[in-house]
C-alpha cells in the first residue's frame, strides 16, 4: 500500500517533469514557430498576416483577429522583437504597437514622442527608432533635417530621449554597439555610438541608399537609383574605407538586398540575383526570375527567398521560393505587403 | 376670403407633398430655369426632382439628401468629410455636377466632394440618370446631378430663414431673399453650416479603455449665392448667377495618434446668361468664370499647405431654330479655358472647343424624340465621336415605355496628365457606351418608374505603380455596369389627412471585364423610402435608408467589405402660422442607435438629434 503510493507519487512526478520538459518544444502561442509578413496598407490602416513554418497555415489578417476593432495604424513599416513581444511600427499613424509576438494581443501603444516612425533596432533594453519627421514637400524649411532617433525605453514603453540627426533617416541596423543609418534622400551613411550617445563622422557613400546588411565585419548598402544603374557599396566598419560592386543598368532598377550563408541576394525589376559576400563583380545571370510584377519586400532565410508583390487596393501576394527559384508556396496577403518577420 | 385662404392653404399643403419623383414639375410661364435643356432633353431618360419641401427635411449637406432620397451611392470619410459618388456602378468622377448648367466638376480631380455643397442653396436638385455627355461634357457616365436657381418674375418680396440646432454643435443658418417684379428678379442668399462633430463611436473604446470619439472632424462651410435677372422685354431676359463658397473641414482621424491635417477648399462661380427669342429662332449665350482651389495642410499645427488651383472660363452658344412644329434643332458650340496651378502638377492651361447638335421631335403629344451628337476639339487628348438618341412612347395613360443609348465619356484631370511626377500627358478619355429601357407606369397617385440599364466602360484611369515603383495613369480597365433602378411614388389624401410615400431601389452589378469581379465600392443593394404624414398644420415624416455590402478591395475577398445598414430618421414640425409660415421641427437621426460605417474604421455617429426653426415672411 505504501509502496504504491509512493510509486504514485514517483509516476506523477516524473509526468510532471515530463511534462515541463515537453514545454520546451511547445508552441508558446498560435503565431511561434513562423512568419508575420507586413502589409503597410493606406495612411491610416494596414494589416498583418501570419503563416507557420511549414507553410500549412496561414491568416490574413491576425491583428484584427486578435485585437477586434482596435487599429492598429497605417503606412505599417517593420517589426522588431525584444524578449516575448513584438513592436510594430505604423509610420502613417505615428505609433508603435506592443504585442505578445506569440499571441499577438495587444499589451500596450507607445504613442507619444513618434513622428512618421520608420525602423527600429533593440539593444539592452532600449528600443532606437528612427522617426522621419516631417517630409520636404510637406514643410521645405525644415522636413530634411528634423529626423531623429527616438529612444524607447522598453520597461515603460516611453520615449525618454531623441537624437536630432539633423539628416534624413530610415533604414536602422546595430552592430557592435553603433548603429548605422541609410536613407535614399542623401548620401551619407550615418553612424550613431549608443555608449557616448554621440554621431560619428558619416561615411559618403552616395545618394537612394537603401537596404543595409552587416556581414563580418563590413556593412552592405544597395543603392537604387531611379531609372540608373544601382550599386553595391560595402563599408569596412574597422577603417570605414569604401569599396563598390557595379549592378548593369540592363537587369533594371535594383531592389532590394539581403545577405545569408555568406551569399548577398539582391533583386533589380522582378528577378532574384545572388553573389559571394567577398565577391567583387555583380552577378552575370538572375538566380530567378520572380512571379511578382511590384517586388515591395524582400528576404531570404533559411533555403528560402520571400518576395512580396504588393498591390494597393487590392491583395497583395507572397511568393516562397527554394534557393533555385522553385516556387513552394503563393499566399494572397493583405494590401501594400512590404515584408517578411520571422518568430521562432 | 376664405376660399383665398383655402387656395392659399392647399398650395402650401401641395407643396409639402409634391413629391421628390416626378418627371416634371408644372412649369409656371415667369419662371426662368437656368437649364432650359435639362428639362428639353430629358423626355427619354429618368429625372428625380427633389423641392425644397424634400430639401428641408434632411440635414444640410448633399450627401445626406441624396443619400437617403435616390439611389446614389456615397462613401463618406465620416460624417460630414470627403464624400464621393457612386452612380450606377461608376466612380466618382463619372457623375457630372451641374451648376445652372454648367460641369462644376473638379478640373483637378474630376470628382465633386457632395460634403462640401449645401443644398438649400438651390431652388431645385434634380438627379438625371444614364449618360449626358453630349450635353454636359465629360463625367456624365453615370448620371448627372443638377443644382439649379429659378428665377421667377412675379410681383413678389419673400424671405426664408431656417435655423438648424443639432447634436455635436451642428449649426445651420440658412437665409434667403427674393425680390422680383415683372421686370426684375434677383435672390441673395447665405448659408453656413458647421459641426464640431466630435461624436461618439458606439462601442469603440481604445487600449486604455476610453470611450473612442470623432477627433479633428470639424466643419465650416460658407456659401453666398446672388442671382439676378433682367427682362428686356419679353424676347430678351439678362441673367448672372454668382456664388462663392468656402469650405474648412479638419479630417477625422482613424487613430487617436494620426496627425492631425485639414483641407480648406473654395470656389466662385459667375455664370452671365442671355436669352432671346427671335421667333422661330432662339439664342442662349453663357459666358462662366469658375474659380477652384484648395489648400492641403497635412499638419494643422504647420503653417505649410499644398494647393492646386484652377480658373476656368466657358462661352457657350446656344441656337435653338423651329425647324416645324414638332422638330426642333439646338446647335451648340463651346469654348472652355482652364489655367491650372499648383504644388502637385505646376502650371497648365487647357483648351477645349467642341460642337453639338441636338434635334428633339415631338410627334403627336406621345412620342417623343431625341438625338445628339458632340465632338470636341482640343490638343490634350483624343476625343471620341459622342451621340445621344432617344425615343419616349407613352402608349396610354398607364405606361410609357422611354428608350436611350449614348456615348459619353470623361477627360483626364490635371492631376492625370500633369502630376509631378507621375502624371501621364498620352492619356485617351474614359469613354463609355450605354443602352437603358425606361418603363413608366402611371395608376391613379401611383408613379413606377422602371429603368434598365447596361454601361460598357473602356479605357478606365487608373494609378498603378510602373518600374521602380513610380505611380502612374495608365487607360487599363474595362468595367461592364448593369442593373435597374425602381423609382415609387404614391400619395393620397383621406379628408385632411394627407400621405405620401417614396422609395427607390438601385440594383447594380459593376464588374471588371477580365476578373469579373465586383467593382469594390458599388453595393449591389441599396434602397431608400421616405413616408410623410400631414393634417393640419402637422408634418410628420420617416426615412429609411438600407445599404448594402461593399467589396473593399479588388478582390472581392469575404473579409475585406463594409457591412450593409439600415438606418433611419423621424421628423416632425409644427406650422405656428406666424407669419406666412413658421414652424419649428424636431428630427431624431439613425434614431434606432445603428453602428453603421460608410468606409471601413469611419465610423458614423449613434442616435442623434436636430431642431429648426423655418420662417417664410
């Protein structure tokens, strides 16, 4: 009698160890172990989807699905994580909404200190988010040089200081630290230490930089001028020195870059193109040609290549390709999709 | 005495009644319209007529009186914010507005904000569906909507005062003022209407769990209007219409944390009008200056705007010859300037000439026909051929039987062409061509009207993004529209008790040529019914508007629509018999408390309230 109890006591035990060891694999909500693809929408209002993993499911629109009618703003321009919440920045609407990245429920909108908020980067605590301000066309006096960096302390979800860049600012990536700053209207890439909270000397790389990667030691930036040829600019971060890999004018206007497995994916009109990060010449041949007809985002990850073909007024669509331009899956996403955010 | 009184009292009674369908109102002799060929040329097609006895019982600005007494379809950015126009299954810049017959369309945009327009200003607002090219130039896709002054030359001093006071600080003063004798007519008139328009959004409370209201919706609308007319003497009358408007509007956020932006927009309409009768041959000769612009502040705390504007001046003459007793010829020709400028699209000037001929026959009193034909001549675009022709049988007293087909068509704006940058200087006009059969059925104080309708759409502009993202019009789509619309009228009287009622039912399928999909933004359903109830010196009356869903996107995707409503207003006023007429009235708007929206997170206000005061002296 004793003895089975006691061998009760041990079963229950070791179910329940069991048990908590099974936690570590478990899906901590319906939306881990997948991808939120942003769909920047109008000025005012835009969605997000969600599709697992293994591509088996998929929502459309999983804010208003968990959230109900609160909005979650417009113009939505990225996401970044810290810990168990993602912040999604609606540049339209001038907020950031905290969710549970797992659950999606909204726990709590920074919602002051934001002017047309663009990217955001974590580092210890503190959230840096470049704000755009106001643009040149609506105010020419001053629309070029108010864009800051708003600094967001985590804990309280407030913006407790502003850098003034006294530039304009977009595209954030951290490295060591400092973070480095492209936007496509002027020709610097400017550089901001977190420690000393002072700005370095801006590096000169030229004017319509865009998206900006950082790979062993060196920070890669695709120029996309419009109707010109673009240009791979990669800045050494240990001297700052320059060096620059030519895109032919003949594929089109570039895109947008990413870097995985020491591969740099960029795309130029509709076609996919890959290079070794050390290489020194642009690829001769596209990886792919892609389905979309408005490439809006993308990512490459893990063996695959998201592109986002948005449309405004209409769904956009999600294309998954395998690295050789085999398409594994189509999703029809919701208006302006503009990119690709993964939660594992 | 008192049979004078008795005339005098059924008149008005007649006035309360006489209802928003009729084809025609009797047209007394000294009553000049401002467009003769509204009523000439329009014997084939459908024209709703809405007097000021409908005017008066709906708020102020056009889209509600049209809303909830036609079967136009509005999307309204929240109440009183940007509101556009749907007419059978067409976009908002396929509806011409006509101003005492002029297209007071936006040169910039093509489209008429219906919020910004109140209807009191006009003696009548009639809506003509089906194409009208030929006649009013571009837009006149879908239908027209006209808003027209009378002058009358009557021995006659009359003044009207209605003073609004509603929820959400809505304040309409609205006075005018007719002087006329058989020689003279002029009217003055002045309107504002204004809203806080900080309502409450049923059901909706934000994060932090405070109720959600309609922030920065504020309104301010200024309209003057003077009219004068002179008669030389029986053959020659002088006419000049002037209005001036202006209108600031914030626009109402959809997140509390939206900035804040505003939109101020006026215009200054002059229209100077000659008339003379030389027998068998008649002239009309307009000469119009119209002046538009706006002012785009997208953040109310800057002092930094974007505008456009635009001045446009139109001569037109008007030859209208007796061919025989039953046929008669109007031959047309036009000239229109416009000098465009603005932050957006720099500086342009745009000339257009076109030529029409118009031929009406009248064989015997029952059939009737019509036939145009317009070209226009200008160096901006390729123009198509236009036609008109028509035919109306009334077989008896019980039915007529109205046959239309047309071309019309509607020509880039300044914006399409000229925007910086984007704008597209190789466009080609939308064009169109449209079939309908009207039926007609008259039975005792029943009035059935019946339409049926087919629109093919080529050429559709549209903004698509083009290599390296740069928006662009490009002439893409084509739309088949078809449907019918229901007009019903019925009034009667038992002793002193008198009823009227109206409704209208729009059916539309608006379909995209190649996906066959549902235009988003046209309902498939969407119908309205008004019943009124007079004894008296009591006026009561009850509207009812139903909505049906909307597609949000191209897609015809199940998630992305507006749901239908139902909404409905009661009204009751009182005639105090001070004065010629004074009453006071209470109106209780969407008064069964509907969540509704018109566009989607634009949420429309709850149960609301209004009072007026009307006094005719």
């Amino acid at each position: 009698m004793k003895f089975s109890k006691l061998l009760l006591i041990a079963l229950s035990i070791s179910l329940f160890a069991s048990c908590s060891s099974d936690d570590d694999d478990t899906p901590k909500g319906a939306y881990d172990n997948g991808f939120f693809i942003l769909n920047e929408g109008s000025k005012s209002l835009g969605t997000i989807s969600f599709s697992s993993n293994d591509l088996t499911s998929f929502t459309k629109n999983v804010y208003e699905k968990e959230n109900g009618t609160d909005a979650v703003g417009g113009y939505l321009q990225n996401i970044f994580f810290s810990g168990d919440r993602a912040y999604i920045i609606a540049g339209g609407s001038n907020v950031i909404n905290v969710v549970n990245r797992y659950t999606f429920k909204l726990i709590a909108k920074i919602d002051s200190g934001l002017v047309a908020p663009r990217y955001g980067v974590v580092k210890d605590g503190k959230a840096y988010v470049i704000n755009a301000g106001e643009y040149s066309y609506e105010n020419p006096a001053t629309g070029d040089t108010d864009d800051y960096i708003a600094v967001i302390n985590l804990s309280n979800n407030t913006v407790e200081s502003k850098v003034a860049l006294n530039s304009t600012a977009n595209r954030v990536i951290e490295e060591n630290g400092k973070l480095y700053i492209t936007d496509a209207y002027n020709d610097k890439l400017l550089i901001y230490n977190i420690a000393s909270k002072a700005l370095e000397t801006p590096v000169t790389i030229g004017y319509d930089g865009d998206s900006i990667e950082e790979e062993d030691g060196v920070i890669f930036i695709l120029r996309k001028p419009y109707g010109g040829a673009g240009e791979i600019v990669k800045v050494k971060i240990s001297d700052k020195s320059i060096s620059r890999i030519a895109l032919p004018s003949s594929i089109g206007d570039a895109g947008f870059m990413d870097i995985e497995d020491d591969k740099v994916y960029y795309t130029a009109s509709n076609s996919v193109y890959s290079i070794s990060t050390t290489a020194t010449t642009a690829a001769t041949a596209a990886l792919f040609a892609s389905d979309a007809s408005y490439v809006y985002g993308f990512t490459v990850k893990d063996n695959r290549i998201y592109i986002a073909d948005a449309k405004f007024g209409a769904d956009s669509k999600a294309f998954i390709y395998n690295l050789s331009g085999v398409l594994q899956k189509e999703l029809v996403t919701g208006a302006g999709s503009n990119g690709f955010y993964f939660n594992d | 005495m008192t049979i004078k009184l008795k005339v005098a009292f059924c008149f008005l009674l007649l006035c309360q009644l006489i209802s928003a369908q009729k084809d025609s109102i009797t047209s007394l002799k000294e009553v000049y319209v401002s467009d003769k060929n509204l009523k000439k040329y329009s014997s084939t097609q459908s024209v709703l007529k809405l007097t000021d006895s409908i005017i008066n019982k709906n708020e102020a600005l056009l889209t509600d009186l049209l809303n909830f007494n036609s079967t136009l379809y509005f999307k309204e950015y929240g109440r009183g914010m940007l509101s556009t126009v749907s007419f059978r299954g067409t976009t908002s810049s396929q509806t011409a507005v006509i101003w005492n017959g002029i297209n007071i369309n936006s040169q910039m945009n093509g489209s008429t904000d219906f919020n910004t327009i109140s209807g009191s200003d006009y003696n009548s607002v009639s809506i003509k569906a089906g194409g009208g090219s030929v006649i009013y130039g571009s837009g006149a896709i879908g239908g027209t909507v006209h808003l027209n002054n009378d002058l009358l030359f009557i021995n006659s001093f009359e003044n009207n005062l209605k003073l609004d006071y509603g929820s959400f600080n809505t304040i309409g003063i609205n006075y005018k003022t007719s002087i006329s004798n058989k020689k003279w007519s002029t009217q003055i008139g002045f309107s504002k209407n204004s809203s806080t328009n900080d309502y409450k959004y049923l059901d909706r409370y934000t994060w932090r769990g405070e109720q959600r209201w309609n922030q920065n919706g504020k309104y301010d609308i200024i309209t003057l209007n003077a009219n004068v007319g002179y008669k030389i003497n029986d053959n020659h009358i002088v006419k000049l219409y002037s209005q001036t408007s202006n209108t600031d509007r914030n626009t109402s956020l959809i997140t509390e944390t939206d900035t804040k932006s505003k939109y101020i927009n006026g215009f200054n309409r002059n229209l100077l009008e000659y008339d003379g009768n030389f027998g068998k041959l008649k002239t009309n000769f307009k000469t119009a200056y119209i002046f538009e612009n706006y002012q785009y502040f997208s953040n109310i705390n800057s002092k930094n705007y974007t505008y456009g504007k635009t001045e446009n001046l139109i001569t037109k003459l008007d030859l209208d010859y007796t061919l025989f007793k039953s046929t008669q010829i109007n031959g047309i020709v036009d000239y229109s300037r416009t000098n465009g400028y603005g932050s957006g699209f720099g500086s342009h000037v745009r000339e257009i000439s076109s030529a029409s001929l118009l031929v009406k026959q009248d064989l015997g009193s029952n059939w009737k026909n019509e036939l145009g034909i317009r070209k226009e001549f200008t160096d901006n675009y390729k123009s198509p051929l236009l036609f008109n022709f028509g035919s109306s049988y009334k077989f008896s007293d019980l039915y007529n039987l109205k046959l239309n087909i047309s071309r019309n068509f509607r020509i880039p704006t300044y914006n399409d062409l000229y925007w910086e940058t984007g704008g597209n200087p190789d466009l080609k006009p939308e064009s169109s061509y449209q079939a309908e059969i009207g039926n007609v059925f008259t039975f005792k104080n029943i009035t059935w009207t019946q339409h049926f309708y087919y629109i093919k759409i080529k050429d559709m502009l549209q903004w698509v993004p083009g290599p390296g993202g740069l928006w662009s019009p490009q002439n893409q789509d084509k739309v088949n529209s078809y449907g019918t619309e229901t007009l019903l009228n019925w009034k009667k009287s038992y002793g002193k008790n008198n009823f009227a009622l109206t409704a209208t039912y729009a059916y539309t399928i608006s379909e995209d040529d190649k996906t066959k999909k549902q235009i988003f933004f046209v309902p498939f359903h969407k119908a309205t019914g008004a019943v009124s109830y007079s004894r008296n010196k009591i006026n009561a009356y009850y509207q009812v508007l139903y909505n049906g869903f909307v597609y949000t996107t191209a897609d015809n995707n199940a998630d992305d629509i507006v749901n239908d409503y139902t909404i409905s207003n009661i009204g009751i006023d009182y005639d105090f018999k001070f004065l010629d007429s004074s009453k006071l009235g209470f109106q209780v708007l969407n008064v069964f408390n509907k969540n509704y929206e018109s566009l989607e997170n634009r949420p429309m206000p709850g149960r609301n309230f209004n009072m007026y005061i009307t006094l005719k002296f």
